[in-house]
C-alpha cells in the first residue's frame, strides 16, 4: 500500500479516492478547460514545503503523535527527487529535476540540513525557499525558450515580450514590494512570509487575541492538576471569607433588621415610606 514502492499502487491508491472535481483553479486554467497541471503540481510542492517548514518536518506534531516520524530538510528533498524519478509523468522535466538536485544546484547540498531536533529555527525555512528557486529557475528557462523560439520565427517583438516577461519571475514586484531590498536583490526572510502567507494561511490573518486565547487554552490544557487547583483553592478562600463575615455579623448582632436602612419600605397601604417621613 505503499506508493512510492511501485506506478500500480500509486494509481490503486488514487482510484480508491476519485476526485470529486477533476477542474483545476482558473488561477491555473487561465480560462482554458483541462489544462493547468503544471500550475496545480507546484501549487502543491509550494503548500507541502511550507506546511513542512511550520511544522518542524513533524516536530511540533509530536505532542499530540509521540511516535511520528520527523523528517529533515535533507530527506524532504530526497522524497521529492524520488518522486520527480520514479511518477512525474514528464520525462525532460525529471531529468532536469534530478541532474540539478544531484548537482547540487542553488547550493541544496549546503543549506538542507539532515538534522531535526538540533536543526537551528531556520533551517526549516531552507526547503521551502530552495523549492521557490528551482520553481523560478523552471519558469525562465521556459521564458527563455520562447523567446528562442519566436526570434528564429523572425517575430523579434514576441522575442522581446518573452525576455522581458516578469511573469517569470516569483513574486512579482506588485505582488511583494518587500520581497525586493534597495539593491534589487531577494529578502529571502520577506519572500518566505509572502510563501507563508500565500500558501499556508491562504491569505487568512489570526487576529492576534484569538492566538493568544488558544496559548492561555494550550497552556491551561498542559497544566490540568495546576489550573483545577487554583480554582479549588479560590472556591475555598471564597467559602472562607464568606463565613468569617457572618460569624461576625451575628455576633455584633448587625443580622437584626436596622432602621437606619437607606433603601425605601412600603407601608401598609402600598405607598413608599422613607425613613424620615
């Protein structure tokens, strides 16, 4: 049942679970029926690096899963590249895949760490910005040979519009003024919050009491015995000071009804008698 193990039990395992909607997004249709696979599958990688990144490869799911398995930077891009070799159903794009992963390329064998628990806090960010990179570099090679392609067709000015597409690049400059710093570099910190935001909160902000409502509920939750016994020792001070006070009340004998009330009595005719009438 394993999927990564053969082609047959990868399709026996999609065919168990049809997809009730077989249209991709008009994001990735761009309003052409049946197409947009391309867009879809790095949609995915994007949702499943970052997912991968704020998750700790599985890290922070160990509370709830004692016995998850934790991958690493290093064996989530191993799983891809195995992935890419053995299902993509596009055999240049694989092969390119796998020769630039394998050399090493946008420094993957530096900065992919094979660690997990001792893995500094922003390694994890490494995978899913590594993937944006060979994703930008896919997108202008395929610029790149467009504008080959019209320029041998003699139409230099489609040739120009293809060397010059922006769209090949991710993300556009209207889409993160942030992402750029003044000397036209990447703000690689910036770019991951745009990759966070687009692809992990879909755009979605938590307003910040309702974080810190659900830290107050998960610390409670942590500590069960401490906070049911602040409320025991509470309900007891209360009880305490409760009969402490009418022991002394009695015992002044201030429980007898005082005429010296400063709220109103009706008589015996229903009208309002105050205490100085």
């Amino acid at each position: 049942d394993i999927i990564a193990q053969s082609p047959s039990n990868l399709k026996a395992i999609i065919d168990k679970h049809p997809i009730p909607d077989s249209q991709y997004s008009k994001s990735c249709t761009k309003g052409v029926d049946h197409q947009g696979f391309f867009c879809g599958f790095w949609k995915l990688l994007h949702v499943a690096s970052v997912g991968f990144a704020e998750q700790r490869g599985g890290l922070l799911l160990r509370e709830l899963h004692p016995n998850i398995r934790v991958f690493s930077p290093k064996e989530a891009s191993l799983v891809l590249r195995e992935y890419m070799g053995m299902f993509f159903n596009c055999d240049k794009c694989s092969t390119r895949f796998i020769a630039q992963y394998d050399e090493c390329k946008f420094q993957s064998c530096n900065r992919l760490t094979d660690k997990t628990v001792d893995a500094p806090a922003e390694s994890w960010a490494e995978f899913p910005l590594w993937l944006w990179e060979v994703h930008n570099d896919v997108s202008r090679s395929k610029a790149e040979r467009a504008a080959d392609f019209h320029e041998k067709q003699n139409r230099k000015a489609e040739a120009k519009k293809w060397e010059r597409y922006m769209g090949a690049v991710y993300p556009h400059l209207d889409q993160c003024v942030s992402c750029w710093t003044a000397e036209g570099t990447w703000d690689l910190a910036a770019v991951y919050n745009h990759l966070e935001k687009e692809y992990w909160t879909f755009g979605v902000v938590v307003d910040s009491k309702m974080e810190a409502l659900l830290g107050y509920k998960q610390a409670s939750a942590d500590s069960v015995s401490y906070g049911l016994g602040a409320y025991l020792g509470l309900g007891l001070a209360v009880l305490l000071t409760y009969i402490i006070k009418k022991y002394k009340i009695r015992a002044s004998g201030r429980h007898k009804k005082d005429d010296g009330s400063m709220f109103p009595s009706r008589s015996g005719d229903g009208k309002i008698k105050y205490r100085d009438s």
